[in-house]
C-alpha cells in the first residue's frame, strides 16, 4: 500500500512538473536586449498587466521593401508596476466585429519580462508584406483587437492603415514579443 502511495505522488509530482514547464514554454519569441531596469528575467518580481490596466495604440508606419511595419504599443495606465511576458494577441476585425484573415503569426525567439512602471510602454512588432506588392486578398479592417498576454478580454484599436492581407499567396502577418518601449 506504501508503494502505491508513493507512486502516486510522484506521477502527481511529475504532471505538475510537466504543466509548469508547459506554461512557461507557452510564449516564446523573438528577443532584443534591454538595460536591466526595463526587462526582468521571467520569474521576475511583480505581477502581470491585465486588460483594464493597459491602453493599446498602434504606432507610425515604417514600410521596407514591400514590407509595412507598425509597433503594437500597451501603456500602464494603472498606479501600479506590472509585467508583460510574451506575445500580444492580434486580430483584424470589420466594423461588426468579425475577424478578418487569420490570426497572425509569432516570429520565433525568446521573449523576455518588461517590467511596466506606471505610464510606460512595451511594443511588438506587426509586420506583413503590401497587398499591393504581394497579390494577397486584401482588406480594410475598421479596428485591430489587441489582447495582452495571459488575458482574454482584447483592447480595440481603430485600424487607420489602409488594407491589410486576408488571404492568397503571401497572406501572412506576423508578430513579435514585446520589448521596452514604444517601438524601434
């Protein structure tokens, strides 16, 4: 009886284990250095952004090579520090709310802990080839929906930037983990 008991605590020792290493590999992407005061390793102090404590925007434009650019920002906008870890979620919507294309893409990396003092910023990088230069079916989505890691609930942006790929050849959006700032 002793045995039984003792392996059934570590196949329960070892399924803890596995799910917590699960959810720590959940958010990998692309990573850039940032001075110690502005990213924290992951267990870092702190705790995570939520929704109703972040303001989404989208930044300028920076095109490239049939390429457009734009930094998908969240501010703190509560009174106290929080953290962000990973990848936004991102989806194009039409005025009534449905999704247009596919969901965009991680580009691969190590993502890194940004530390959000109240007021400050962390971007990530969406990018997508021109519909114009690529040929992919093209639309105008009224808003983006930004969702912060680990959250549900998405905070709308109005989409001011033209068409964006919805699907065909080239139809790809990516996006990258978030980083101190407000963008390259």
């Amino acid at each position: 009886m002793a045995t039984t008991s003792q392996s059934v605590r570590r196949a329960a020792l070892l399924a803890c284990a596995v799910t917590v290493l699960g959810s720590l590999t959940a958010c990998g992407t692309e990573h850039r250095a940032k001075t110690a005061a502005q990213q924290v390793p992951a267990a870092g102090t702190g705790t995570r952004c939520h929704t109703f404590e972040l303001r989404a925007s989208v930044g300028r434009m920076d095109p490239g090579a049939g390429q457009r650019n734009f930094p998908v920002v969240l501010t703190n906008v509560s009174s106290r520090t929080c953290t962000l870890h990973g990848y936004p979620g991102a989806a194009f919507v039409d005025a009534s709310g449905r999704q247009l294309g596919p969901d965009p893409k991680r580009t691969p990396g190590e993502p890194a802990t940004v530390k959000l003092a109240p007021g400050k910023s962390a971007w990530a990088g969406l990018r997508y080839a021109s519909p114009e230069v690529s040929g992919a079916h093209a639309a105008t989505p009224a808003a983006l929906l930004v969702t912060p890691p680990d959250e549900r609930k998405p905070l709308e942006v109005r989409w001011k930037a033209g068409e964006v790929p919805v699907g065909g050849n080239a139809s790809s959006v990516f996006l990258t983990a978030f980083e101190a700032g407000s963008g390259p």
